[in-house]
C-alpha cells in the first residue's frame, strides 16, 4: 500500500490523488496540515531522496521563511526542525511505497506513476 503525504487543495497532490484514484491504486493519504512529519518519517525519506529534492524552494511558504531558516534548510542535520515545523515547504506530493522495496517519489508525473505503482 501507498502512503501519500501533502496536502489536500495543493494542485499537485489532486493530480497525484485523482491519478491513484483512476488507476485504482489503494493508499493512505496524511494531510501534512493535520499530521506533520517526524523527525524519523523526514529521516526515512532523506535515506531516498536529495534534501535539495526535499525542499520546495520555488513556493510561498519558502519565500516566507527567514534567512536563517532557508540556511538550515541547506544541512540535513538542522533542516528535519524546519520542515516538521514548516510541512509546507515539503515537495508535494511524497509518495512513499513500501510494498518490495522502499520507495519514495517526490511531485506528479504521470508516466513515471504509471511505471511504478500501475495496479
């Protein structure tokens, strides 16, 4: 099964859903507005993942982040604290599958979707 992390009027995370959703792929959906990440879930995903891929640095909430918080958004070590307190400046959707190998995928693309989780 799949778990989605993002949140629910990001137009992004609707093209991930919407798509799962058609190819009737099953997933858990964690709305980062109710349920922010840990400090292990973000430590999971960073095994996978750039923390540069990570961060979002092209959306609001990023422009609105102090300068020291854009800095320790640089260093895996002290950006886990930002990103727990800022979810939003996560790259959405976060789509994690666990089924055979850990997978985490960042953003929508529909043919990459397509070659990883087509039922």
């Amino acid at each position: 099964m799949l778990q989605v992390y993002g949140i629910p009027n990001c137009q992004t995370v609707k093209k991930a859903r919407v798509w799962l959703e058609e190819q009737q792929v099953d997933y858990t959906f964690h709305n980062f507005k109710t349920e922010a990440p840990t400090a292990a879930l973000l430590q999971s995903w960073l095994q996978h993942v750039a923390l540069d891929a990570l961060v979002n640095k092209r959306g609001t909430t990023w422009r609105k982040l102090s300068e020291t918080e854009q800095q320790a958004l640089s260093q895996a070590d002290t950006a886990i604290e930002v990103l727990i307190a800022n979810p939003s400046v996560i790259k959405r959707p976060v789509v994690v599958d666990t089924a055979k190998e850990p997978t985490v995928t960042l953003g929508f693309d529909a043919e990459r979707y397509a070659q990883l989780y087509r039922a």
